[in-house]
C-alpha cells in the first residue's frame, strides 16, 4: 500500500510518515519505480508509535523502546529489553511533572473564575 492509504488507516499524516522515516523509526519498501510501498506489519508500528507518542513520550525514546516492542498487540507490548524500563520510569516521571503543572494552572483558572462570579448570598 502507498503513503495515503497508510495514512487513512493510521491517522497519521503523510508528512509525519515521512518524519518517522527521516527519523529512521520506520523504513519502508520501495517499488522499483521508487514508490514507498507499506506492509501490514507497518500499520502495527506506525499505530504503537502513534500511541506511544500521544502518551507523551518523545519520539527519540520511542526510536530507543521500537526493537522491544511486540507488534502484534494493539497497545505496545514490551519484552526482554532492560532499557525499557528506564526509559519508561523516566518518561513517567516527566508525565508526573506535567501533571503537577497542569493541575497548578487548572487550580489557578477556577479559582480566577470563581472570584468573577457574583455572590449568591
């Protein structure tokens, strides 16, 4: 299959496709007309990455986790790689910081606008 086929399937762009390529986080087949040309097994990469990089994590990291990863699972499965589980806990551990910010901001934004509601006494 081409590029936007792929595309369509994963709900990833055309223009991340070939980012991920550049990246070397995926390597495609080409035809002899020089077209890429996509396998079944790269829709499976190509929607772990997609859900690995939604959960926060940076695609360097993602390119790291890529020869641990099960593909035959919808959610990426890891296996027998030790540096997963590091890169993972530190990932984990950036996702927590966000959290704490985005939970100082939300604080602050409803207490802002409780503060220009009017008393209902």
């Amino acid at each position: 299959m081409r590029i936007g086929e792929l595309s369509k399937i994963t709900g990833v762009s055309q223009r991340m496709l070939r980012f991920y390529e550049t990246e070397k986080l995926i390597t495609p087949a080409r035809s002899k007309a020089g077209y890429r040309e996509y396998s079944k097994e790269d829709i499976k990469l190509i929607k772990n990455i997609k859900i690995l990089n939604e959960s926060g994590i940076k695609l360097k990291t993602i390119k790291e986790l890529l020869p641990c990863i099960e593909s035959e699972h919808s959610i990426p499965r890891f296996y027998g790689c030790p540096a997963v589980k590091a890169s993972l806990q530190s990932e984990l551990e950036k996702l927590d910081e966000k959290i704490v910010q985005l939970t100082q901001s939300r604080n602050a934004l409803a207490q802002y606008v409780g503060d220009l509601l009017p008393d209902r006494d």
